[in-house]
C-alpha cells in the first residue's frame, strides 16, 4: 500500500480520535447531571439522526437489503459489547488503569495484522506501536495497586475493540460508510435505552442536553472517521496514530478541567507524538516503475 494512502488513514485515524476524546470529556461533564447510560441514550438519539439526516441525503438508505453482510452484525456487536465492558471496568477500576490496558490494542492491532490478514509488519512499525505504549505507560502511570479481577473485564474490551476493527476490514466496501456508523450508533442508543430503564432516570436539565448534543457531533465524526481509516489505511500503519488520543485529552485536561499534569504526563506526551510520526517516516516511499517501450 503506498504511502499516500497510508497518510490518508493515519489522517483519518487522527481526526477519530479527537472526534472520541472530545465527546468522552462532553460526556464527563454531562453525567455530572445525569446517569451514565442515560447520557449514552440522549446522545444516541442525536447522533442518530444526524447520521440518518446524512446517510439518507447520500442515498445510502436506499436498498438495504443488498449491505446484509456477516461482518457488520460482527463488528456492531463487537462495539456494543466492547461499551459496556469499558463502563462496567471503568465503574470498578481507576480511570487511568482501565486506559492503560485499553491503549495495549494498537499492539493488538499491528499482531492481528500480521499474523491474521497476512499484512507486511516492517519493524519499525512494530518499534513504533511498542515505543508508543511506553509513552502511554508514562501518561497514565498505573499504580500499584493488588490486581483485582475486574481488570479481566477490561482485557476484554480490548479484544472486542480488536475484534471490531479487524471486521471493519471484512465489511464490503459498497457498504457505505455513514450506514454503517449509523448502525453502530443505533445499536448503542438502543442499548443506553435499555440500561437506563433500569439504572434510573434523573431530572433532565439543559445544561446537560446541551453537552450532549456536541458530543454527538463529536461522536458521529469519530465513527465515521474509524471506519474510513481501517478501510483506507493499512491497520499495522495506523495503529500508532491511536495514541494521538493522548495528545487530545491532555490538552483537553488543562483547557477544559484546569488541571496542569506533572512532567511524567508531558514527557508521555511527546514520546506518543514521537511513535506517530516515526512510523509515518520510516513509511517506504513507493516509485512508479519506468515503463521499458
């Protein structure tokens, strides 16, 4: 796969993951009001409809029947499932913890790529992802805390988040891009609806619809930008990039919640930043071959 192309899905990858930090730092905000999976509820009606108002405006509503593919029923069960284990994990476990393991699936991915879908791994791609969790090591810096068996449950999410992109490669490309991150998000509003009849429902209020409303703007950015990043770009190439998510939330952090992490935190940074674009460096340059007349 040629460079450019690459590029393209490092770029795509990079915008998801602004798409997802700025809508987790939303919903953190919101659910200061409201119950978690209620907020995942109002959010998904919003996002719903803005990916449907899209979806039908392109046409992609006509003729559903012809996109019925195994791999979408796959990777919309491997989203919902991997939701509700990163909340159930993130309600027993410290937040960084839980992030620590989920940052282990770019090295998921870039395994996955080379041993499953047969993808060429160079070792600098390899060096690159692994570099790049050191750096998520540093951000989080996991505690010392005895292990606690909810952390199986946060091992899980990574492999269905695994399972997921791996079967975003397997969806048809005629499978237009909003219908399936429309699925994806019809699926999770769904299951917020759910969830949240028996969690509970508190007052609802407009400060928190109002945040909601830009984290499904946010939201509906990222899933379309993940899907078009795994299909455009080699997944081992633009695992690396993943790490950018860190980038986001620290500033986020500092503008948002006014709260200045120690150096630990800013070294991370600059060591997940530097994974990104030595992979993007080390990327072999494709030269079109001379034509012998």
């Amino acid at each position: 796969m040629s460079n450019s192309v690459n590029l393209r899905g490092a770029t795509w990858m990079t915008v998801s993951m602004l798409g997802f930090v700025v809508n987790d730092a939303l919903i953190k905000k919101a659910v200061d009001d409201l119950e978690l999976f209620q907020a995942v509820f109002i959010r998904g009606i919003v996002i719903v409809a803005i990916l449907g108002v899209i979806a039908s405006s392109r046409g992609d509503l006509h003729n559903l029947a012809q996109h019925v593919h195994p791999a979408i029923g796959l990777r919309v069960a491997m989203e919902a499932a991997s939701t509700c284990l990163y909340l159930l994990a993130l309600s027993r476990l410290p937040l960084a913890s839980v992030t620590a393991v989920l940052q282990l699936v770019p090295v998921a991915v870039t395994f996955v790529a080379a041993r499953l879908l047969r993808e060429r791994v160079s070792v600098h791609r390899v060096g690159a992802v692994c570099f790049g969790f050191i750096g998520v090591l540093l951000v989080v810096q996991p505690g010392s805390e005895a292990f606690s068996p909810w952390y199986f449950t946060a091992f899980a999410a990574m492999f269905t988040l695994v399972t997921r992109e791996v079967a975003t490669t397997k969806v048809p490309t005629t499978v237009p891009t909003f219908l399936l991150a429309l699925t994806t998000a019809t699926v999770i509003t769904l299951m917020g609806a759910i969830v949240s009849a028996f969690q509970g429902w508190a007052p609802v209020e407009a400060r928190p619809v109002v945040l909601l409303v830009v984290a499904a703007c946010f939201l509906s950015m990222a899933y379309s930008a993940s899907v078009v990043a795994v299909r455009v770009g080699e997944l081992s190439f633009t695992a690396p990039f993943r790490y950018s998510l860190l980038v986001f939330a620290l500033i986020l952090q500092i503008t948002v919640f006014d709260d200045v992490p120690d150096m630990l935190t800013f070294i991370g940074t600059g060591v997940v930043a530097a994974a990104g674009l030595y992979a993007l460096s080390r990327e072999p340059r494709i030269v079109a071959p001379v034509s012998r007349g």
